[in-house]
C-alpha cells in the first residue's frame, strides 16, 4: 500500500548520500545499497483518494522506473494457512488457498475488465433470513458475554466490511449488548492557529458545535462511548516501540478521566499494559477546506474494522459483512485470506434491495501484474 514516490524518494537521498562515498553510487539504483520490498500485488493498491483506476495502478510500485532493477522472488507456500495444520487436512488447505488466488488475480466469474461478479460457496455464507446480522456476530464472538474476560479471545476474531459506516453500525450493536456502564468522552475542537491569519476567513462559521460534527477518516468521532472490557483499536502511532502503532488492537481494562488503560492484543507486545493519553489530531485529507485540531483518545471501538485496516493480520474466525460490495483492487482477496482456515470464515451478502445473496463484485485490475 505505500506509494512509489515514497521509494523513489529513498532512492535519490541515498544516491546523493553515497555518492561522497563513490561518485559511481550517484548512477546505481539506492546508491548501491541492496534493497528488499516485501509485498503482494493481489491486495490493496496504495490508496489514491478519488483517485481513477489508472491513478491507482500508476501509483503503485510496480509502475515505477525501479522496478526495471528490481528481481523478483517468489513465495509459494501460505504459511497463514498451513502452519500448525493437520496433515489429514492439506488437501482442504490447498483447495482453499488455490481459491484464494484465483479471487485474488480475478480468474473466477468470467472475463474480469476490474470488476467481475462472483458466486460465493453456500459453505461459508450466512443464509438467516430473519437476524443476518446477529447469526454473523453469533458465529465470529460466540457466547461473548461470557468470554470476553479471557486473554485471547478479541486477539483471534474480527468482524470486517469494506465501508467506516457498516463498521459502525456493527460496533454500536456489540456495544450496547456489552455489560457495565458506558462512559462517555467528549473532544474538544479548534481551528488551527494558520486558519486566523488569512483575512477572508469567516472563523464564526466554524462554530465549536460544527467541527464537533465532522466525522473524518482516521480522526476519532467528538463522542467516543466506551466500557471495559471493549477491544479498540489505536488511530496514531505513540510508540512504536513498544507495539503502539495505528492499526494496533487493545482491550480497555481501566476507564480513567485522562488516561485509558489497556491490554496490546496483536503484535509483537500482546499482553502488554498501557496508558492511552488524549491527543491533539489533525486530519491528513484535503476534503475539508479548513484545518482544525480534535483533542480526543486516538481510539475507535473495533469488534468490526475496515478491510484496509485488517491487512496483515491472521485471525481464526472472520465475518466478512458486505452489505455494499468492495470498491478497489484486492479488497475481497485481502477480506477473505485474513482467516487461518475456511471454517473460520463466514461472508453476509446484501444486494442491492437489502436481501441475502450468494454473489459479489470482486475488483481486480489486472493491468498491476503486468511486469511481474
């Protein structure tokens, strides 16, 4: 997912860097300093916001003036699947791991232009017609009110969908059903100190009531409601460290009024105590026409993530929720190959009228693989 600039950008620095070395490193790609890159061009492109298909794949590293110099290795065992299984089962493993690539490299569902419509085995579908919803949490957190207190019980298991408000929905439901009293954290928010030096800015538009109703992608919500017990997931990095990346998930074990406690649950730091302090945050997209800071917990509640912020992790039991289909490259392939086996894993399909389905879009752009 990261961006070709970024690695072009390492390259011109240690070729200026290494060329006080030997002039020569100044014409040798990285200034001569071997370089791996670690990746999978079947998942998710670097994001390009509102950016084309061509934007897209003209993003990606495989599009850059490197890759010429670039050899290619090839890993050919899942380890996510095979590690630690029964020998009885390999033949089960490598179906599903062979059904993974196919998704992933859009063989299945016809001629695949970016998007083909693909049917989903009834084995691993959600087909209650009366609770969909409660049957997919059923089956990810079972019996969760009397579980949630064991160590690794949020570690393995992750309800997944492609778009921050079905994630929400989600969050609000296992929420409420969760025991103990809720507490409530409000943020404070402020524009920014740049946005009063510009004269033709109206800064009494912008009322404390206005910005406290923004919602923006990788900024918490004003009113952040949580309980003990909840697992929740880091939107900052704090310290690296220590296993406090964004994307980290947490289990609150104390509610404080400045700080929260909690357990790391994924990492290399699991079982880990930590304090979360509030944080002041500033939203990194350019939707919003004006900058202000959010003074809130760099925390969101994550029984239910996104699929963009799933990636990399392994779980045993997953549920993937698409009430709207994916909408770029590699989103079905990376829902779907988070789960260590293919009983651990259940999809709930919507169409469009809201009725259960066994088919979805899958969306690959074929052009990425091109020069592999």
């Amino acid at each position: 997912m990261v961006h070709k600039h970024a690695f072009e950008a390492l390259d011109r620095t240690l070729r200026d860097i290494l060329k006080c070395v030997n002039p020569r490193n100044s014409n040798i790609p990285f200034g001569g300093k071997v370089i791996v890159f670690g990746g999978d061009f079947r998942q998710i492109l670097p994001v390009v916001p509102g950016g084309s298909r061509q934007n897209i794949v003209n993003a990606s590293l495989s599009s850059s003036y490197l890759w010429q110099q670039c050899k290619v290795h090839k890993l050919t065992k899942n380890m996510r699947l095979t590690v630690g299984s029964d020998p009885s089962s390999i033949k089960e493993i490598r179906d599903f791991a062979t059904w993974l690539l196919d998704i992933g490299e859009g063989n299945l569902g016809g001629p695949n232009d970016g998007e083909a419509i693909v049917d989903i085995p009834q084995d691993i579908l959600i087909t209650n017609p009366h609770d969909p919803i409660g049957s997919l949490i059923s089956f990810v957190y079972p019996s969760i009110l009397e579980n949630f207190n064991i160590p690794d019980y949020f570690q393995e298991r992750a309800i997944i969908a492609p778009k921050n408000e079905v994630v929400q929905e989600i969050n609000d439901r296992l929420l409420s059903m969760f025991p103990g009293e809720p507490t409530e954290y409000l943020s404070s928010d402020s524009l920014c100190q740049s946005e009063f030096l510009h004269d033709k800015f109206d800064t009494n538009l912008y009322s404390p009531d206005v910005l406290n109703g923004l919602k923006v992608s990788g900024l918490p919500n004003h009113k952040l409601i949580l309980k003990i017990g909840v697992p929740v997931m880091l939107l900052r990095n704090i310290d690296q460290k220590n296993g406090l990346c964004n994307g980290t998930r947490l289990q609150v074990i104390s509610l404080g009024k400045r700080v929260i406690e909690a357990i790391i649950l994924t990492g290399s730091n699991i079982g880990n105590r930590t304090f979360i302090p509030r944080m002041s945050l500033t939203p990194s997209e350019d939707k919003i026409p004006f900058k202000f800071q959010r003074r809130q917990f760099p925390l969101v509640v994550s029984f239910a993530m996104t699929i963009n912020k799933s990636q990399g992790q392994s779980l045993s039991k997953v549920g993937l929720f698409l009430k709207d289909p994916v909408f770029t490259h590699g989103q079905l392939y990376v829902a779907l190959s988070r789960v260590q086996s293919r009983q651990g894993l259940r999809l709930l399909i919507l169409d469009k009228h809201g009725r259960l389905t066994d088919k979805t879009s899958n969306v690959v752009y074929k052009e990425v693989f091109r020069n592999l």
